[in-house]
C-alpha cells in the first residue's frame, strides 16, 4: 500500500505540484497547497487503492487535471481495462460535480462581497504602482477586483493587499473569468496582472482584460475572441526568462495561436 501511495505522490510531483504530506485512498476529493503555501488549497487529489489503484489529482486555479493508474492500459486484460474506464468516469463525474457545487458557492458569495463593498479612491498599491482604481473596490485595507465572464456575471475576486500580495477567493471560478478596463475600441488588449492592464489602458487608451495568471490567457482570449469576433485582440505577455519555460511568453504564445492575436511583449519602468 507504501508503495502504491509513494507512487502516486512520484506522479503528482512530476507533474511539477508540491504533494500533499498525507495522501488518504478513500476515493473521496481531498485538497492540499500545490506550491507549499498552506493557505493556497488550489490542489486536489482523489486516489481508489482497491482493485488496480487509479487516481486523479490537478490544480483548480490552473484547470490542470492528470489521470494515474498504477497499471499501463496494455497489461491489463479487457474486463481489467473496462472496469479501469468506468472508475476513470466516475471520478470524473465526481470532480465536475464537486468544482460546480464549490464554484456556485463561491460566487453567490463574491457577488456579495463586491456588492458591500465600497469604491475605492487610494490604495497605497495604487500608489506605489502609479494608477488608477479602474472601478475596483475596498473591502478593510484591501483592494478587490471583481473576476467576471462575458456576461458580466461577477464569479470570484482577487483581493491585493497594501504590500501588494495577491490572493484569489477559495472554490471561486478563474477559467475565462477577467476583469475589464476600458471599452474595446479596434482592439482589446489581454494581459495578467491588475496593474499590468492598468498602466497599458493609461498608456495606450486601448481597453484591457486582465486575466489574472498566465493559465488563463488562453481561456479569457477565446472567450473574447467569440465575443467579438471582429475585434484585433493582442496579448501582452509577461517575459518570465528567469523562471524555467518562460510561463509567461509560452502561455501567451499559446493564447495567440488559439484566439487569432497577436503577441506584444510590454516593458515598463521598474516600480516597488
């Protein structure tokens, strides 16, 4: 049974995720940090010991999500390979059905939140990175942006602290959500960060979409891309060289094959 679990977590780690400490083989959804931070509960795993052990594990934030059997599909025999097939469906099933309910909640919750929330006017983010609110929010001493749809339909927030530390609701949708500056006109810039978008509208009086992270350029682009589909929609990415496969510029690359964009790599004056 070791064996098996010290596997399973083998997986999750090549899979470049910080594994949880304890790993439970109760087939139920269980949710660690991926990153080592123990507030951060954006991982998941699921693990079935009996049988041929299967399980499954992602990042909710990230939308990855990776299959593992403890047996290669070609050395099992039919019934085997069957019986694998339908245990893989049904922890699907049970994932979709479990990020659904977590997102409702979280939403119904994040509406509520920006609702009773008040306008900001000064944050000293703001001001240290030399921009304005753009219609976001104060909730204490922290700023709130608002994590929208096409439809305009508020699913989670990111909440950025004084210091500038940026943290996401727990449960809440980020997959094509963004928060948006300016009205697209002849052309919509995507980019990650808050004040990323921010500085570019000032700049440039273009409208910008903030995609939050780099895994979700992609998602936010062709959500927009068929919103509107006349509309020149460049990526800005963000030039991560010093971080192993350059997350920054593969995810916008790959943002730009997928919405028909085109590629912009912004630099800006350092700030604090």
């Amino acid at each position: 049974m070791n064996d098996l679990i010290d596997q399973f977590r083998q997986a999750i780690s090549a899979a470049g995720l910080t594994p949880p400490t304890e790993i439970v083989d109760d087939g139920a959804i269980h949710r660690f940090s991926t990153n080592g931070k123990p507030t951060h509960k954006n991982g998941w795993y699921m693990l079935h010991a009996d049988g041929i052990a299967a399980g499954a594990f992602g990042d909710w934030r990230e939308g990855f999500t990776q299959n593992w059997c403890s047996k290669a599909d070609t050395s099992m025999t039919d019934a085997e390979r069957f019986a694998h097939r339908e245990r893989v469906k049904t922890m699907q099933r049970q994932r979709e059905d479990d990020l659904a309910q977590r997102q409702q909640l979280a939403a119904a919750h994040a509406l509520k939140r920006w609702t009773a929330a008040t306008p900001c006017t000064q944050h000293d983010y703001l001001t240290r990175k030399g921009i304005l609110p753009h219609g976001a929010k104060m909730e204490g001493d922290k700023l709130l942006v608002p994590m929208r749809d096409t439809e305009g339909t508020v699913h989670s927030l990111q909440t950025i602290a004084p210091d500038g530390t940026k943290m996401f609701m727990s449960g809440g949708r980020v997959k094509s959500c963004y928060f948006g500056i300016g009205k697209p006109k002849g052309a919509l810039i995507v980019c990650e960060g808050f004040a990323t978008g921010a500085s570019i509208h000032e700049c440039t009086g273009h409208a910008a979409a903030v995609a939050f992270n780099a895994g979700n350029l992609e998602a936010v682009a062709v959500a927009l891309r068929s919103k509107y589909p006349a509309l020149k929609i460049i990526i800005a990415a963000d030039d991560d060289h010093q971080t192993p496969g350059n997350p920054g510029m593969t995810k916008a690359t790959a943002a730009v094959q997928a919405a028909g964009a085109t590629l912009a790599v912004p630099v800006f004056k350092a700030t604090a």
